[in-house]
C-alpha cells in the first residue's frame, strides 16, 4: 500500500493509490484485514464484517471498490469508540 509525495510546480501533491475506484487496490486492504465478507446482490455490492460467528452488514456499493472502501472507514471509525 504504497503512496508517493513532494513537492512539484504546483505545490505539495500525493500520488496515493484509488482505492475506490481499482478493485485489484482495494483488494490490499482485504488483505490486510481478514475480517470482511464481500458479496453482490441483484443491484448493489456489499461488505459485512464477520467476527466470531456474528456477521455485521458494513456498506454497500455500486462498485466491489467503493464497498471495500466505505467499510474499511467504518470500521476504522468502530475502532476509534473503542479505544
């Protein structure tokens, strides 16, 4: 999950990676946490959380990017209130 930064012609800019918008990106993330459920029904993607047998519907999506996406801010959002 690399990411690049500087300074060019126009200021300081980040190279950071789409996530949302590249499924083979944002895969690295489901990578990372092993607690995601990634499936499709008839119109939207969904990501559920599984956790010790309790399945937890996180997001849903027009694209398996932006699904994977929203609920990663999800639960980086749960992991706050819990600290």
């Amino acid at each position: 999950m690399g990411w690049t930064h500087g300074f060019g012609d126009h200021g300081y800019y980040e190279n950071l990676p789409d996530y949302c918008g590249s499924i083979e990106t944002a895969w690295e993330i489901v990578e990372k946490m092993d607690v995601f459920v990634i499936g499709k029904n008839k119109k939207k993607w969904l990501a559920a959380k599984n956790w010790e047998n309790n399945i937890e519907n996180l997001s849903e999506a027009d694209t398996a990017s932006m699904v994977i996406c929203l609920a990663f801010l999800k639960l980086e959002e749960e992991k706050k209130w819990m600290n």
